[in-house]
C-alpha cells in the first residue's frame, strides 16, 4: 500500500487535492511506513525522497483496520479541516448500505418479506402514475401502473422510482410544474412525490427506492432512521459517528469535511463556500442519500458484512446481498448503463458483466475485464 499512500500524498503536496483518508483491512505482520522509501506518484515523481513531506496520520484501531490520513492546512488549502479518525464525510449514496442492512433486519424478524407490495405502507409512492411521454402542448402523459410496487425493487432501483437531478424526464417533469430539484423541500413526500418512470420489474432507473425503503423501516419500527441504525446498526459495531444531522445541536459541525469543487474553465479544484450539506432544508431522513459518517465506522460496517460475523444480519441474510436480485428486463438495463462508461464515479472497467444485489451494484463476471488487476466475481459496490 506504500506506493498508493505516496502517490495520494503527492496529489496533496502539489495542491492538486486537500486531503484523503484511506482505509484498509490490516494484514498480519509488521505495518509498512509510508513516509520511508522514494517520493513517487503521478503528479511528483522524486526519486530522491527529499522533497519535504507531508504529514501523514496513521492509526491502528482494533486489530484489523488500519487507517491513513492525508492532508490539512496547507498553503494551497488554508482553510481545510485536518483530516483525522473523528473527521465525518457525506456519504451520499453509500447510505444506501446501512438503509438496506436496517430492512434486512426487518425482513429477518418476518415484520416484512422482500416481495411485500409497499404501497398500503407508502400512499405517497402508491398513488403515483408511469410517465410515458409528452402531449403536443408539452403537457406530461401518465397512466396507471398495472405491477406492484416490491421492497425488493425499491432496493434494488427497479420499481420505477427516480431522481429528479439525475432523470432527463423527471428533469422535464418538474420544469413543467415549475419546480426544480433545487426548490425548498422539506420531507420525503415533497420530495418524492413525483411519477413512475417505468413499470415496476420492467427495467432499471438509479433513484429514490431505498429512500422509501428507510421510511418503510420508520414506520414499521416506530422509530426515526437515525435513532433505528443507531440502536441496531452502529452500537452493536462499536460506532458512534453516523448522523443524518451533523450540525444539530450536540454535533460536532467542525469534524465534517471540507468539500472541492471543479472549476469547469481552469480543471483545478476550489473548496466549496458552503460545503456540502446534502440535508438542507429537510426535515426528515433520507437513507438514500443524506447520512454523514467517518471513514473508519463506515470500514466497520463494511467489514462486518465481508467477514459476515452476525454482529448486524444471519448469514444468510449477508450471502443475498451479494446474489443477482434483478428482473431480466432490470438487468439488461444495468449492464447498458454500466457499459456506459459515464454512469458510476468508481472502480467500474469494460469487459465485465454487471448486476445489482442488495445494497449496491454487483460485479457478477470478471472473466474479460479490463481492469489493471484481478477481482472477484461477486464484488458489492
């Protein structure tokens, strides 16, 4: 893992980025030192090792998680956050994986079957219609879904609910009813309440399913999101750090990180004025895409579900989220987008054949990827 730290550290140092954390399972033996060795990476390349270094964190907690912090005040980044344990980074949509472990839970207790219809829980999603296309006048044309509406595809984004930022229909839609995903909206209903954009099972639309899903868990346990993953997710992983609220009265605003921008005509990175607080204006929780956490409890998550240690789910449970829970016609979808190229910021490759399991994109065949090193078939992301 040395060269990858000093190439991240090299970004650092020649102001390309502000800051990094990396998180690893550690392996046995002794921790190699990151600052030893020659100063290489893509934008620094020293073989002398003498060019002054940056400081790097480096902090063992427990005995298989090590984690590296990189970057902090610099002249290039004066007012960034050191980055350090305690330091919280929106999540955005990896907070669809506590949400889905939060309903597995659920589904284990036999509160709620995968296959349940949602829509007697959701009579916001239930009421919605398909959009199928435009009247001459410009004027939406909607008709009624003929399929219901499962927990399994809200989980796995083929029950034809999407976001109004990343659909070019429900783009259109809203600038018909002269909204924009940027108006002020304050709960999940103003949120949502929007059309299908396909039948139910019938094909594949990255959007809003496990956000209803984290409501479905409010109200079959009584309680907010929050305080659900809080008592049933993170205290038994030994965390703390999860919020839905990072500046709610009791929080720590200053451990959320500072946030870059691109600016579009240089290409160089700029931080954001007011950060990025994906829950402005809302008033309920999102489990889609809103949640705040810290790199090291969100590697405990994602550890425990590797390790399958039934801290959190049966293993059971586990081995589905990393099985194929698409329809045909869904999965025909996703390895459309996916072969895209364009779709997922991340680790995606040609080559390799794409569905979706329970919490993420799964990675199903490896056999022809183009990615730089082997993998396995089965991967979660």
């Amino acid at each position: 893992m040395e060269s990858y730290q000093n190439a991240l550290k090299a970004f650092v140092d020649e102001g390309e980025a502000p800051s990094f954390a990396i998180v690893a399972k550690r392996r046995d033996g002794e921790v190699p030192d990151p600052l030893s060795g020659p100063r290489k990476g893509p934008m620094n390349d020293d073989p002398t090792g003498k060019k002054k270094k940056k400081k790097i964190n480096i902090e063992k907690i427990g005995s298989d998680i090590l984690h590296t912090y990189v970057g902090g005040p610099t002249p290039d980044w004066p007012d960034q956050r050191p980055v350090d344990k305690d330091t919280i980074f929106a999540l955005a949509s990896l907070t669809k994986l506590p949400t889905t472990v939060a309903v597995l839970q659920l589904v284990e207790r036999k509160l709620i079957a995968l296959d349940t219809d949602v829509t007697k829980f959701l009579p916001v999603l239930g009421r919605q219609k398909i959009l199928t296309g435009w009247a001459a006048d410009g004027s939406p044309i909607l008709r009624e879904r003929r399929e219901p509406i499962t927990l399994r595809q809200l989980l796995t984004h083929s029950s034809g609910c999407g976001y109004d930022w990343v659909s070019p229909k429900l783009k259109r839609f809203r600038r018909w009813q002269g909204t924009t995903a940027a108006t002020k909206r304050a709960t999940m209903d103003e949120w949502f309440d929007q059309p299908l954009v396909l039948e139910p099972g019938r094909g594949w639309e990255y959007g809003c399913g496990v956000d209803w899903a984290g409501r479905l868990v409010e109200q079959i346990s009584g309680l907010d999101l929050e305080e659900y993953m809080r008592r049933h997710i993170w205290r038994p992983l030994g965390c703390s750090s999860f919020t839905f609220w990072p500046h709610a009265p009791g929080r720590r605003p200053d451990v959320v990180a500072t946030y870059t921008e691109r600016d579009p005509g240089t290409g160089r990175l700029g931080l954001m004025p007011k950060g990025l607080d994906i829950n402005e204006n809302v008033t309920e929780c999102f489990g889609g895409h809103s949640g705040f956490c810290s790199a090291s409890d969100f590697a405990e998550l994602m550890l425990s579900l590797l390790a399958n240690d039934e801290r959190l789910l049966e293993p059971s449970s586990v081995d589905l989220m990393f099985q194929d829970q698409s329809t045909p016609e869904s999965r025909e979808y996703v390895q459309v987008i996916m072969d895209r190229g364009n779709f997922a910021v991340g680790d995606y490759h040609a080559g390799e054949v794409y569905t979706w399991g329970l919490g993420g994109v799964l990675i199903e065949e490896t056999r022809d990827s183009k990615a730089p090193y082997d993998r396995r078939p089965g991967t979660l992301g």
